[in-house]
C-alpha cells in the first residue's frame, strides 16, 4: 500500500446483493425456500421472486463483504477486493 499502513484484513469475494423482504411460510413453501438460508439464483428465478414478493429493500452483500463491514465496524483496518458489473438489479 502507498500510505505505508498495514492492513489487518483483506476480503475477496463476490459482491452480491442481498434482498430483504418480509415474507410468511407459505411463500417460502410456494417457492422452495428455506428459512434463514441464501440461495444463489439466476435471472429468471430472480424476476419470479421479484413479482411474487411484496416489497423488498436491496442492500449490498456477499460472506466477505460483510465480513470486511465487521472488522471494520469494530476498528479494524479492512479492504474488499469484488468484481462487479455495470447492471442493473433485476427488481
């Protein structure tokens, strides 16, 4: 690093967005979800979550993302490495 500052982290991951929406069991049963779980999912199984929940808030994600936020949170000197695409969410 060009500042001369150590680092005490370095995440490198995938940045994700995660999705947020408040949904009874009978949704999740209807879609093949599981409870407190992640899924990774394409495109057109995206679009059909998308119509069939209510609304949702997206938030940016991914394991070493929120890890980086953590260590940070706490103090801790952390930077992300994520690859990302000019796109759009699917929402």
């Amino acid at each position: 690093m060009s500042s001369g500052q150590e680092l005490d982290v370095i995440g490198i991951g995938n940045a994700l967005v995660d999705v947020l929406s408040h949904e009874n069991e009978t949704f999740l049963e209807r879609h093949g979800l599981a409870k407190g779980t992640m899924h990774l999912i394409d495109e057109a199984r995206a679009r059909a979550l998308y119509d069939a929940m209510g609304p949702a808030v997206e938030i940016s994600g991914g394991s070493a993302a929120n890890t980086i936020v953590g260590v940070a949170s706490f103090g801790g000197r952390a930077h992300y490495v994520g690859k990302v695409h000019d796109d759009q969410s699917v929402g």
